[in-house]
C-alpha cells in the first residue's frame, strides 16, 4: 500500500494558524485506497491558533520569521520535519498544502527582511526536507490537477 505524508488541515484537522482547515474534498477523493499519514510542523511546535510567520531570506540563509514577534522559528519546525521522515522512513509521497511556509512545496512566498517579494515559488521548510531525502513531493493544487 501506498504511503502519503500529507498536510494535517487538508484532512480537516483545525491545525492552521487560525484554528481552522483546508479540507480538501475532492483531494481526499483521489487518495482513497492509500496510507495517509498526517503532518503540521506549525501545529506541533506553537500549537493552534498560532500568530503568522513568513519564509525571509537572511544572511544565514531562509528562515520562517513570527510576523508576531520577528523570531526565528524555524528550529523547531525543521526538527519536526526530521523527526517525522527518520519515523516514517517508507514515504512514497509528499502532499503540502500549497502556499505554506512549511508545507509549501513550489508555492511559498520568500520576502526579503524589509518584507518585500522575492518569489512565490519557494519550498517550505518542512517540504524542504521531503525533497532533500528523495521523496516525490507536490502541492496539494498541483496533485489534484495532474490527476484531471
């Protein structure tokens, strides 16, 4: 059986910044019959609802910096995501939800310190790591469009 870490709110748990989700009906539709197995970085470390971060790019490469307070978050957000694929070595497939600073495989905002854009197609720190280990990785928009 298939294997697919995929983005805790897109399976309707409140884990988003704001305590709600993004569950995915017609994604959820398409993964019948396989393992899914569920991750939030955000939510682990800082819980729900949680103030906003932002992917920055920094002279110590890209951090995700709390729009709240201007900390560095991404420590603990980056242990988690080694700790969850050292757990689930067997992984077939990575599913983040789209736009996330965490999740977002090719559709994170990257803004410069003065908070300007730099891109919209960055990775996420947590997507980061899926893609550093091997895993095929997509945005959960993009895997429900290449499956029309």
């Amino acid at each position: 059986m298939k294997k697919i870490a995929i983005s805790a709110c897109l399976l309707g748990e409140k884990c988003r910044y704001d305590a709600t989700d993004n569950y995915d009906a017609a994604l959820l539709k398409k993964l019948e019959g396989v393992e899914r197995i569920p991750f939030c970085p955000e939510d682990h470390a800082f819980g729900s609802p949680r103030p906003t971060m932002d992917l920055i790019q920094t002279q110590l490469g890209i951090k995700a910096i709390s729009n709240l307070t201007g900390d560095d978050l991404s420590t603990p957000v980056e242990q988690y995501a080694r700790d969850f694929f050292d757990e689930h070595a067997d992984i077939d497939l990575f599913i983040g939800k789209d736009r996330s600073p965490s999740c977002g495989v090719c559709s994170a905002k990257l803004y410069d310190q003065e908070k300007n854009l730099i891109s919209d197609k960055e990775t996420g720190l947590m997507a980061k790591e899926a893609k550093i280990r091997g895993i095929r990785s997509l945005d959960a928009e993009d895997f429900v469009s290449t499956l029309r």
